[in-house]
C-alpha cells in the first residue's frame, strides 16, 4: 500500500470510502439482492493489476478492522473464493487466493450477528472436513451451520456420518429446515435413503439365524444378542422418525395450501 498511498491516509477515509474504494481498486461492483443480500462481480473485462489488488485488498482491510460489516464480507470472499490478477506484461491472469484469511473475516463479520458469514463459515470447515476427514472440521461445520439458520446443511452432515445418534439429531434439523422454509421435503427424500432400514433388516435376520441355531459355526453370548438386538431396534427407530417427518411434513403441506386456498 506504501507504493502509491499511505497508510496516514486511509486513516483520513470512513471506512464506506475504503470500502468504495477498494472494490473500485480490485474491478469489482457491489449488487445488492431484493433479499438484501450482496454479491460481487467483476467490471466487464476487467482485472486488477498485482498493484491495484495489493492497494485495493489494503483498504477493505483497514475498513474492516474498523468493524465495517461490508467490508468484511467482501474480504471473505475474495479471499476464500480468490481474485483473478493481471500478470504485468502479459496477458494471463492468476488467482490470488487464501482460504484461511477468508475464514478469518467471515468470522469477524459472524462476531457481528452476520448469518450469511455462519453459513459460509460453514461451508470452508465443511470442504476442510471433505479434504482431510479430521471429526474437529466436521463439527466446527455443524456448528457454524446452526449459528447460522443453515439447518438443511447441518442436517445433511450429519445423516451422512453413519452415526445412528447422529442421525436422529439429523432428523430434528431437517424439521427446522422444513419450518423455516430453507428446504423441501422433496430435498429430503432426495438425499436420504432408506438405508437402516436395510440395516435393520440385516441385524435381525442375523440375530434369526443365532436364534434358530441356523449358523452352527458359532454361538454368540447373550451379550452379543443382546446387541444384534439393540442395533436392529435403533435402526428401525430412525427409519420411524423418517417416516414421521416425512408424514408430518405433507400434513403441513395440505393444511397450508387448504388454508390459502391454491
């Protein structure tokens, strides 16, 4: 930042001006949704120089130390997504990128209430959880989801873990997402299969064949029956908590179209 303006300077600027400034300075435009929401998106054709991006980067930064929300989320994601940067002399581009700062100020923006940063806090521990399938990234996902009424995606973390309790857990977030509006039944049968009920299926013809004395290679404890019992009870208590969801769900669906009349 010291090539063209000094760091007394900036200090002279509102943090809206560094913010103004810095999207100018990176090629970027500010579009704000109906939702409320903002995005940005690069000037036609456009791209910053290695120069332009280190000043531009320098303001959002210093804007947002200053607490400005905008700011913050707009360094979020040009550091998580990256910023695609003219090669002085040339004309090819490289996209300047660091995952980890993002994160860092989409946690200062989620510091300020910013559901949006949760969610997108979300989704890094998320991909992080995917790449290295260390269980602390899959919970700091669950729990930045949450904190930001992402239910639908906590849900789908969850269900995918394998975990009978986790599943149920799964269950009750689903209903939230369901309620809040995040996502559709439809959504739900799409990504959940029945599969404990074949499990349960499967640990109940098993503890059969014990039982009957079927499988002569082997007897098994009252313990281990025990067990085979239990694991085919708790998976067709899951398979029952679909069932209820789903169930409960379409009621909700009928009620609220009968009641609106479409």
């Amino acid at each position: 930042m010291e090539n063209n303006e000094s760091v007394s300077s900036l200090k002279d600027k509102t943090p809206e001006e560094l913010y103004k400034q810095g999207l100018s300075l990176l090629k970027k435009e500010e579009r704000i949704w109906p939702s409320g929401e903002i995005s940005f998106h690069p000037m036609r054709d456009a791209f910053p120089g290695e120069e332009e991006y280190a000043e531009g980067m320098a303001c959002l930064e210093h804007a947002a130390e200053q607490g400005y929300l905008k700011a913050q989320m707009a360094l979020g994601g040009f550091y998580g997504a990256g910023v695609e940067v003219s090669i002085k002399g040339t004309s090819a581009h490289i996209r300047k990128r660091n995952e980890e700062k993002g994160a860092y100020w989409y946690k200062a923006a989620a510091g300020q209430g910013d559901k949006r940063a949760a969610v997108y806090l979300g989704n890094y521990y998320c991909d992080k959880w995917d790449a290295l399938g260390q269980k602390a990234d899959m919970e700091e996902a669950v729990s930045w989801y949450l904190k930001g009424g992402g239910y639908n995606e906590a849900a789908n973390i969850l269900a995918t873990i394998g975990s009978m309790d986790d599943y149920t857990r799964a269950i009750e977030l689903y209903r939230k997402s369901f309620e809040s509006g995040e996502a559709d039944i439809a959504d739900f049968l799409d990504r959940n299969e029945f599969d404990y009920l074949r499990e349960g299926r499967d640990y109940e013809m098993e503890l059969d064949r014990y039982s009957n004395g079927t499988d002569t290679n082997r007897e098994l404890s009252e313990a281990e029956m025990a067990d085979l019992r239990n694991n085919a009870v708790k998976c067709y208590e899951c398979v029952l908590l679909q069932c209820e969801l789903i169930v409960d769900e379409i009621k909700r669906k009928i009620e609220r179209l009968t009641q609106t009349g479409h």
